[in-house]
C-alpha cells in the first residue's frame, strides 16, 4: 500500500510539472527550436528491453531458476545503466543544441523532468543492487535457494521492485512522447 500511496505521489509530481512545463513552452517568447536527441529513443527501447528482462526474472523465480534470476536481474541493472548514460548523452545533445539548463524555462523542465525520472530509476537501481547480491549469495546452496523461492516476503519485494521499475518505464514513456510530441 505504501509503495502505491508513493507512486501516485510521484506520478503527481510529474503531472504538475508537465503542466508548467507545457505552460513555459506555450509562451509567445519560449525558446522554440528544442530538438530531443535521437539517444534519447535508444534510452527508451532499453529501458523498455529492461522491463522485459526483469517479466523474464519474476519467471525464473518462479521457475525456481536461481541462475536465471540472478543473470536477468544483473541485466536489467545493466540496462539501467545504459539508460543511465543514454539520458547524459542527451543532455549533451541538448547541450549542443543550445538547450541549457540554466536558459530559458522550456529547457529548464526538459533537463529537470528528465533529471527527476532518473533520480527515481537510480533508487530503483540501487534496489536492483540489493535484490542482486541476495541471488547471488543463494544461487549456488540449493536449500538457501529453496528458502528464498518460498518465502513470501522475498516473493511480495521482487514483486514490488517489478511494479515500480514498471511505473517507471511507464512514465518514461509517457514523458517521452510528451517531449516528443511538443517538438
């Protein structure tokens, strides 16, 4: 319950800032020529690709698969990372662009908006990090193994770790084709 009181907090946060966002960018002096750079669309096919690795990790451990686990897990963290550097890369695009984050206010919610998402994804990376070193530790006991698969509680965190990498993914998605869409 907490988690979903936290998410809808967040999705919050978000929509008022695309409503200022949009706000600064419907303004007749708006900084008009943003261009959103390619590498922010790898970002997202890989943050998208992430998702599905960790749908593959919530089978392997049902599965009872502890190596499966474990390497879908490492993959998805690898795949935030990338995100990760996708999101720098485009800021550098921005950059170049002539989009500042001390400029006009339009590009000033682009990096911000961007910034906050990633901030988020980072605490679900670290999240990530835990749920790693945990299979790592049990994968190769068999009975440590088996007492992680049938334990509820290691069952409901991997199950909320997917639910908020999954939102996550989700409001990427959306800011994307947000941004997307006002340029």
């Amino acid at each position: 319950m907490l988690l979903l009181l936290g998410l809808i907090g967040i999705a919050m946060i978000f929509v008022f800032l695309l409503i200022a966002y949009t706000v600064s960018v419907n303004n007749p002096h708006a900084f008009a020529d943003i261009r959103l750079p390619k590498i922010f669309t790898l970002g997202t096919l890989i943050l998208l690709g992430s998702s599905l690795a960790l749908n593959l990790a919530v089978r392997a451990y049902h599965e009872d698969n502890m190596r499966q686990l474990n390497f879908m897990i490492f993959l998805v963290l690898l795949m935030g990372g990338i995100f990760t550097g996708c999101q720098f890369m485009g800021w550098l695009g921005l950059k170049e662009g002539g989009v500042f984050l001390n400029g006009h206010s339009s590009g000033t919610f682009l990096y911000v908006i961007s910034g906050l998402h990633l901030m988020h994804l980072g605490g679900g990376m670290l999240f990530l990090v835990l749920a790693l070193v945990k299979t790592y530790q049990v994968r190769k006991d068999p009975v440590k193994a088996l007492i992680m698969v049938t334990n509820p509680f290691e069952r409901l965190r991997l199950e909320l770790l997917t639910l908020y990498w999954h939102f996550l993914t989700a409001l990427w998605l959306v800011l994307f084709f947000y941004f997307l869409y006002q340029f």
